[in-house]
C-alpha cells in the first residue's frame, strides 16, 4: 500500500508544463516522497524524490506543499518522450521498501 | 555502468516445470528487489534483500523462492508455478548507505508466461 493518490490520467500538450498531482495526506515526518515513471515496455524509471524542500534536477522539479499533505511533479516542457505512466510514492526514510501507487496515465499529445 | 540486467528476456514454462529469473548489477548497491507487474497495473513488490539478507517479503507464495548469492546476483527461483503468476517480472536495485536509500534502477524485465 503506497498510501497515495493520484488522479488516473492526464494529457497534455507538447511543449506545455505538466503538473502532476499526489496526495499523501497520511505522511509522516520521516517519509520521503519519491517519483518514478513507467514508459511502455520498460521497467519504472527514478525521477525525483524530497523530504520537505522543493526539489529540482535535469528531468523535473517536485513542489512539495508546507504541510506536505501534497505534492506536484512538474514537468516543465513535456514532450511526447515523457508520455509514461508516473508513479508517486512515499517511503520511511531508511526504509528499503519501494511500494507503488497506482499511478498516473500520462498522454502528451503532439 | 547504470544497469540492472535481467535474463531472459522472455519465459514459457508449463505448470510442472522448475526455471530461474537472473539480475545483475555492478553499481555497487546493496539492496534488491524483485517486483511482479501485471498488465495495466502498477508493480507490486515481492521480496527486498539488503546486504545479501532477505528483509522484506510481501507474503509471496513459496512456489516464488528468491535468492541472492552475492551483492551483484539476484535469482528467483519458480516452481510448480499456476496461469496466473504469467506476468513481468522487474528486478531492481538501490544504494543504502548511511541509513539512508537511493533511487532505484530497474531492469527491462523477465516477461513470464505459464502454461
């Protein structure tokens, strides 16, 4: 059980910003909030993951809200490569257990 | 080199056979992991070793037997395996250092079809 929830699909279109949301309104202080996305016929790949701060690298920025109840990954130019299923999950810092929430559909559209 | 390498790519064993999924990796980490994923659903987590050590199982049935010879092998061993386990079988692996984990790495899978 990721404990988390995501709407079950999205479009977008290309060149837009995509913001993906998670709801974790069970989160503890400890857990870590991590994205992963599942492009067709390969296996989940790491994107991003945050404790409290917003966080950024070459692939997305993760905004995480003050009462970290939330969050949203945003990607900031979609194009039709990020089309993928994402996955928002929350793991006990220290914790090896990686469990996936049911994700979210992605479809950009050219 | 940031691959997690599984064999083979594709299965087909009937019912009463014994087989083996392989995963290997040479980055390094400690911690592997075995997910099952069927279609249109999210992967589900199996089993977790950290350190070489089985630390986590979902309650997996025991017909599914991991094993994790050293730090860069991971093997799931499958017997006496029932139609419903056919699906894609991911193998992954993690950094674990300083109580802390990292992002993990999949592999393409082992798409597994029981007859």
């Amino acid at each position: 059980d990721a404990k988390t929830t995501q709407p079950n699909s999205m479009e977008s279109n290309e060149e837009e910003p995509v913001h993906l949301p998670c709801n974790h309104s069970t989160i503890s202080g400890t857990d870590y909030i991590h994205w992963y996305r599942q492009l067709p016929s390969q296996g989940p790949e790491y994107v991003i993951h945050g404790l409290t701060s917003n966080v950024n690298n070459r692939m997305a920025s993760l905004a995480i809200a003050e009462d970290r109840k939330s969050s949203t990954l945003i990607l900031h130019r979609a194009t039709l490569r990020d089309a993928a299923v994402y996955y928002c999950s929350r793991i006990q810092g220290g914790s090896e257990k990686l469990v996936f929430g049911k994700g979210t559909k992605l479809t950009v559209n050219p | 080199d940031t691959e997690v390498t599984q064999t083979p790519k594709h299965l087909v064993m009937g019912m009463t056979n014994k087989k083996s999924l392989k995963c290997e990796q040479h980055m390094g980490h400690r911690a592997m992991y075995w997910y099952k994923q069927k279609a249109k659903k999210p992967p589900e987590l199996m089993f977790v070793y950290s350190y070489e050590k089985l630390s986590i199982n979902e309650s997996v049935p025991s017909r599914f037997s991991p094993e994790c010879p050293n730090s860069s092998l991971l093997n799931l061993h499958l017997h006496a395996l029932q139609p419903e386990d056919s699906a894609l079988y991911l193998c992954a692996s993690s950094q674990v250092g300083q109580g802390l984990y990292t992002e993990a790495f999949f592999g393409q899978g082992t798409r597994l079809t029981v007859v």
